[in-house]
C-alpha cells in the first residue's frame, strides 16, 4: 500500500532529514529566539536557542506516537478500515509541524519573510483543517483518532454521521483560517477562533441529540 509504504518509511525519513538540517542551523542561532508570535506577526516572547532543536525533533516524535497509537487502542482493528486517511492525517500534521520548526528558525537567523509567521501558520494550519476534513468522514470508531463524545463510541452510526458532519465543519473551519490573514489582526484574533469554537459546539450537541433520537 503506498500510503503505509510513505508513512512507515519515507515520512519519518524526511522528519529525520528536517532535524539534520536545523543542527546545521543551530550554531548561527543568537541566544534568544522567537518562540511565541501575536495574531499581528509581533514576537510575543523569547526562548533559549535551544528550543529550535526541540521544534525541529517534534515531527519526528509526533510520527512516533502515531505509530504507537493503533497498537494500544482498545478498538485497534478500525485501523485497518481507516489506514489510509490515518497516515494522510499523521503525514500533514507532520509536514506542518516541519514547516513551523523551518520558519521559526530562518526567522531567527534573520532571514526576511515575505509574509508575517502569524499569517504563514495560519495558512498551515487551514490546510491541516483541509486535509483532516477530507478523510474525517473515512474514519472508524476508535479512542484515540477523531470526534470522540461519549454517544459517537457508544453508537457507531452516531460516530459515521458526526464524523460527515464533521468534515465539512473541520473544512470550513480550515478556510477561516486560510481566509483570516486578508482581514487585520484584530479581526484574525476573533475569526478564526469563534468558528472554531461553534464548530466545537455544533459537533458535541449535534452527536448528543442523534443518538438521543435514536435511543429514544
């Protein structure tokens, strides 16, 4: 299967590349680097150099937890029916987590962006919301990956129709995100988390009322 071919072999591989590279950074690094930015683009807070190397080695020890998951979830044979949407999810979550360690380093070494750090993760992380939107409704009841309320893991068919909820919601909440760094600041700082938030909402109630119909 060329999606498990990709995530078991050469998804960790380019993790791995990805933190060959920031060593090579690392000495030019100053003391302090930028490690917390405003919806503005403005550095809230600094931290030691070394903290570029602890970004750097996240994609990596993301993509081994994601191993470690199926093997101890209780519902592990829904793997098996999702796998390609999981290793989809896990390869984007990882390119995104491997773009902001390469941002926030060129940053601090100086070099000039074109666009703010704000607005570049605000753009990964609607295509994340993307992505996980695409495959959410491919996914199974499990305990550890997906829209997991008390009635979706007791109720399959509850778990099948928030998930297809879900995935537009989770869509549309990616374009919000993307959609955010053409409006200013003050506006970037309501938008996204609002819709965010009511997606949160929608879903939970929306999960809780299918199943009390249906158990009613």
């Amino acid at each position: 299967m060329k999606t498990s071919f990709f995530f078991r072999r050469i998804l960790p591989g380019l993790a791995i590349l990805s933190f060959i590279g920031q060593l090579i950074f690392y000495p030019g690094l100053p003391e302090r680097i930028p490690i917390q930015w405003g919806s503005d683009g403005q550095v809230n807070s600094y931290g030691p150099a070394y903290m570029a190397l602890v970004l750097a080695a996240l994609p990596f020890a993301v993509w081994l937890l994601m191993q470690i998951l199926p093997k101890i979830d209780p519902r592990r044979r829904s793997y098996a029916q999702h796998a390609k949407a999981y290793h989809i999810f896990t390869a984007a979550i990882v390119f995104v987590l491997i773009a902001a360690s390469w941002v926030s380093t060129l940053t601090a070494c100086g070099v000039s962006l074109r666009f703010s750090i704000a607005q570049i993760i605000s753009v990964l992380i609607g295509l994340l919301f993307i992505i996980i939107g695409n495959y959410m409704p491919r996914i199974r009841s499990n305990y550890t990956f997906g829209i997991k309320t008390p009635w979706t893991l007791d109720d399959p068919e509850v778990w099948r129709k928030t998930h297809k909820l879900g995935g537009i919601l989770f869509c549309l909440m990616g374009a919000c995100f993307i959609l955010s760094v053409f409006f200013t600041p003050a506006w970037t700082r309501f938008i996204a988390p609002s819709v965010v938030i009511a997606s949160l909402i929608v879903t939970y109630v929306y999960s809780y009322l299918l199943y009390r119909r249906r158990n009613n």
